[in-house]
C-alpha cells in the first residue's frame, strides 16, 4: 500500500484475506455456470499492523481494538465490500491417467 501499487498488487493489498464463495450454478454441455461471491471487511487497525506484533493475536486484539476507536465513522472508518460476478468455465473432458 505505501508504494501506491508500483511494487506489488496493490488490490490484493487492500483486500488482504475475503471470504469467497463460489456456487455452481449449472454444468450444460461441457461449461459449468458458475456464480461467485466474495466479501471483505477492512479496518484501520487492518492498515496498520505492526510486522512482528501482529503475529501474536493477544497482544494485536487491544490495538486494534483502540485504533478503530479512533474513526468509527468518515475517512479511515471501517468499510465493507462485496463482490458478484458469475463465470462460464470449459470443462476439460479427456481420459485419465
């Protein structure tokens, strides 16, 4: 995120871990209508982790909790997003080895 996406994936860094859920939909002629649902939750806390500190939960939990005290509505509030999208993916058919 500090470098504004020049060195890494910067959306991947915003969304750190999702939930994600696909649902096959349909399997028709070989194509598997598939429809996907991911949804992320992100606070400030989340932004500003400490690199060691954040490894050990019981020692993050009380920071965190005070960072997000600090802006519980407007700019650096927490957000949420979902996303919904459905894909057609070729099934491979072909003998097994």
């Amino acid at each position: 995120m500090l470098t504004g996406g020049r060195t890494g994936n910067l959306a991947a860094a915003y969304l750190g871990s999702y939930g994600l859920e696909p649902v096959v939909r349909e399997v028709k002629n070989g194509v598997a209508t598939v429809d996907f649902a991911a949804d992320n939750r992100s606070t400030l806390a989340s932004a500003v982790h400490l690199p060691i500190v954040s490894y050990a939960k019981r020692s993050q939990e009380p920071i965190d909790a005070a960072v997000n005290r600090l802006r519980r509505s407007g700019p650096l509030s927490p957000t949420r997003q979902s996303f919904r999208w459905t894909e057609q993916i070729p099934m491979k058919s072909g003998r097994r080895r």
